[in-house]
C-alpha cells in the first residue's frame, strides 16, 4: 500500500476536508461557478466530508450543506454501527481504545458551533451502518445552538434510499432546499 493510499488513516476529517475545499476554490476559479452559491452534499462518508467541509472551514465557501445518511461523531458511530462499518472504521483509524483523541478530532459534532449555513439532514430509521442517531445527534446539537436545518427521515430505508417513495421524496426536498439556499 502507499502513500497516498494510507494518507486518510488515523485522520479522518482533516486532509479529506481539505480536498473538499479545494473542490470549490477550484471550480470556482473557472469563472462560471458563483462562489456564493455552491453547495456540498453527500451521503454516507461523503456527508460526512460535507459536514466537515461546513465546519472546519473558516473561511465558510458552502451557502448550504446537505447531509445523507452520515457520521457526526464517528466513536458513536463505531459504537453503535454494524460490524462492517465498526471494522472499516479501525481498520482506518485504529481501535477507539488507543486512538480516542484522533476519533474526537475526526467528528465534526465537537465543533458545531461553527456551522453558519443551513443543512439539510436525511437519515433512514432502519440504517444499521451509520445508526440514525448520528443525525439524532447532530440536529439535537444544531437545535441547542440555534442552527438553520432541515431534517427528514424515512422509516422504510437503511442505509439508502432505494424504495421508489422515499428516493423521489428526498430528491424533491433536495431540489427545494437548494433552490430556496441557493437560487434567492
């Protein structure tokens, strides 16, 4: 294995965050990209990195952050996970038991209160990867602290959406939050 490939292990969150900001200074430097109006979404590891992008980001780039079915705390998450996603995560960023602090520095839910945009958060309620109290967590947390937030679940998904129903729901409340963030 090499380098690059091992460059994201022990420190989720910190050099993938950067890869996702330097994303939109790209594309917005091509000219036809507003930098006033992007937004970043992803689901599952890629919300994840989009929770990051709007936390960790002091220059704040995102207008808005859509959050799929992803890990706000990633010791809950391995705690509470399928074996899978508990095995992927050590295999990543070692056993919680030795490595706590780099488990605390790669969940962006320690620092919340850094997040100036609006986020839409979706979750399946049967999701036994990334377990539906990640996103439980996460709005408590923008709650408490006053955040803008949109948050939706389905009771028939795991982790996807798949089901005919909620797959057309989801992508309408998508298309809605980003024309109502992003279009004014």
């Amino acid at each position: 294995m090499g380098d690059f490939e091992r460059a994201n292990h022990g420190v989720w969150g910190v050099a993938d965050t950067h890869d996702c900001l330097a994303a939109h200074d790209h594309l917005t430097s091509l000219g036809w990209v507003d930098p006033t109006r992007t937004a970043i979404f992803g689901a599952s590891y890629g919300s994840y990195m989009a929770l990051h992008s709007v936390v960790d980001d002091p220059r704040h780039r995102y207008s808005c952050a859509i959050a799929k079915y992803g890990d706000c705390d990633i010791l809950t998450s391995w705690a509470l996970g399928d074996l899978v996603g508990r095995l992927d995560l050590e295999r990543m960023m070692g056993h919680p038991r030795e490595h706590r602090d780099a488990y605390t520095a790669g969940s962006p839910i320690h620092r919340i209160d850094q997040i100036t945009v609006p986020l839409l958060v979706a979750h399946g309620e049967l999701d036994e990867r990334v377990h539906p109290k990640q996103s439980e967590e996460l709005v408590a947390a923008l709650r408490r602290l006053g955040k803008q937030y949109e948050y939706v679940t389905y009771p028939t998904e795991g982790h996807g959406l798949l089901r005919r129903e909620p797959f057309l729901h989801f992508h309408q409340r998508l298309q809605g939050f980003l024309d109502w963030y992003l279009m004014r």
